[in-house]
C-alpha cells in the first residue's frame, strides 16, 4: 500500500480532470508534491470514496491518497483558483472535456494533458483540438512517457517528459510533477510527442499477440524494433523530431508497454494471440483499450504521407477482424528481403 506523504505549503492548487487510474496517480503525485490538488470526475461514487476514504476503490484498491487530494463532480468547483489545469481522460472524451473546460479556465492558466492517442473520426492530434478550443495565447502542453499508474501512485522510480511550445509552461508542468522518485523531463516537440504516445499503444498489440502466440523472445525484440522505426519514419514526414521518439516519448514509452503486463494494450494483443475474440479480451480489461481507434488514425496519416507501416496495418486488419492473428504474421513474415535502411534511417 502506498503511504500518504502530505506536505502542506503555498504551492498553487492544481485541478486534474479524469478521475480513471493514470488522473488519480498524476493527482496524488502532485499532492504529494505539497500541491492542494483537485480531481474531477463524472462518477459521484468515486469521488465520494476518496474524500471519504481517501481511495479510488474502483482503479487503484489499496492505495492510500494524499489528505490534500479532494474530488468533486463539479467542474467549475475544480478549477476555481487552480494554477494549472491537467486533463487525464481517453482520448474519446477529449474534445468534449477540454471544450466544457474552456470558459471555466482562469485567465493566464496553462492546460496540460497526460491523454495518448488522436481525436476519433478527424485523426487530429490533441494538441491541435486543444489549441482550436481554447485559442491562441493560452499555455498548452503534453505529457507522456513510460509509465504505469499503479506504480506510480505506489511511489516506484519514474520518468515522464513534458512538451511543449511554451517552455516557461513545460517548467511549470514539470516542477509540479518532479520529485524524489520521479523525473520529469521538458522538451519542444509537441507533434513527435504526442505521435509516440499515440502509435506505441498499436504496437504494444503487436507483441502481445507474438507473446500470445507463444513466438519467442526474437520475435518481440524484431518487431519493437522494427515497430520503432515505423514510428521514427511517420514521425519525419509529419515534421517530429527524431530526438523525441529516441527518449522517454517515444522509445521509452514504446518498450514499456510492449513488454509490461500492465498494458492494456498488449493485454489486448496477448489474447488475441490466444484466440479470444475482441469483444471477450476487451471485456475482461474492463478499461478503455486506446489501440483499436488508435490504429485507424495512425494508418489514416501514414496513407496521408505514402508511408508504409506493414506492423501497424497488420494491427489495424486484426482489430478489425480482417484476418487473423497467424495471417498477419504471415503477412509480415513474407515480406521480401531486403535492407534494413536502404536509404537512410527515415525511407
């Protein structure tokens, strides 16, 4: 269980908006930071529990939450006299919170977001749905990196990184997340950032599937491997930096959840590769499974930018029950041989 390690200070009050497993983590990270924290949820019944009994039952059991974390349904209550907005929901339910957020936001309050993935249906990018709802001269930011919410609401060693256009806001972000067991690096690549976060989620399906398969410890090295540089190569045509996807947004995130069992997302992958169906692998997760919209997106840009991605279209036809798990490995493994970088690192 993890401990309460409150501190109480002058520290500007922090309002965080997704009351699942990763919102209450980042929550009671802040709080124990000595930030008096708010965390905003829909479920009435969560947010009772933990002012209550200072748990979120149904996400993180065991855990003992900060005294200075508080929940509430209420929006207009959480961001009342906040310093900076964090916005931790699936991607499904972005546009709509930050568009319910935007005219309670405090005049010069920076929004930052933990959320993966892309905007369902557009395939926009988050930070451009952010920057279109809340207009120019607001702070935005995003935060990723390798990191699983039950280890840290428990305290284990973490390093995330924060993006963004504004550094003074990515400092901010990243002092009120920064502590002793854990780093909070800053960066400017909002676009390589958010696209690793994004595209390591149709990864991770990949090698649960192999691992499902029972395919061998080669198999899962080949395509992280391989699956990265799928990621570097879409990343250079939509302007990324190739910096950003060889540290914690993009490398680091990626073989965190194609090997941890943490994962959703492989845990999708791994039974499919046992034969269970979608429907049955998603209920058992019990959670929002980011890949299966993700993988549409991500096929839309690369077919934007005549980018081949055979990983992540393999993905794509197996979540949407095109072929089968053993198909698409066939498929890969027929491909003709060739080079491994026959014009560079990015063709």
């Amino acid at each position: 269980m993890a401990a309460s390690n409150d501190v109480t200070g002058a520290l500007p009050p922090v309002a965080v908006f997704g009351a699942g497993s990763w919102g209450t983590a980042l929550a009671a990270l802040a709080a124990r930071h000595g930030h008096p924290t708010v965390l905003w949820g829909r479920d009435a019944g969560t947010a009772e529990a933990i002012n209550q009994g200072h748990e979120n039952e149904r996400y993180l059991p065991g855990h003992t939450l900060p005294d200075n974390l508080t929940a509430t349904t209420d929006m207009a209550e959480a961001v009342r006299g906040a310093g900076m907005l964090l916005v931790v929901v699936p991607s499904h339910a972005f546009a709509e919170v930050v568009r319910e957020l935007a005219p309670l936001r405090p005049d010069g309050v920076g929004v930052a977001w933990a959320t993966k993935g892309f905007e369902p249906g557009s395939g926009r990018f988050l930070h451009e749905v952010a920057g279109e709802v809340f207009g120019p001269g607001v702070p935005l930011a995003v935060v990723t990196g390798p990191s699983f919410a039950k280890e840290v609401v428990a305290g284990l060693p973490t390093a995330l990184t924060v993006h963004s256009d504004d550094d003074a806001f990515a400092q901010q972000v990243a002092d009120t997340l920064h502590g002793p067991a854990f780093r909070a690096y800053t960066g400017g690549d909002m676009l390589g950032a958010e696209l690793g976060g994004a595209m390591k989620n149709v990864l991770a399906v990949a090698t649960g599937v192999a691992d499902g398969m029972d395919l061998g410890l080669n198999a899962r090295a080949g395509l992280i491997t391989r699956g990265l540089n799928e990621m570097l190569r879409l990343n250079h045509a939509i302007g990324g930096k190739a910096e950003t996807l060889m540290g914690l947004a993009g490398l680091g995130d990626l073989a965190l959840t194609c090997t941890g069992d943490l994962s959703r997302n492989r845990r999708l992958g791994l039974a499919l590769g046992r034969g269970q169906s979608i429907e049955d692998a998603v209920r058992e997760i019990g959670q929002v499974v980011e890949s299966i919209q993700t993988a549409d997106e991500v096929m839309r840009q690369a077919e934007r930018h005549g980018i081949e991605l055979p990983i992540s279209q393999a993905v794509q036809s197996v979540l949407h029950g095109d072929i089968t798990p053993a198909e698409g490995l066939q498929l890969l493994m027929s491909r003709e041989q060739k080079p491994e970088y026959p014009h560079g690192l990015f063709d």
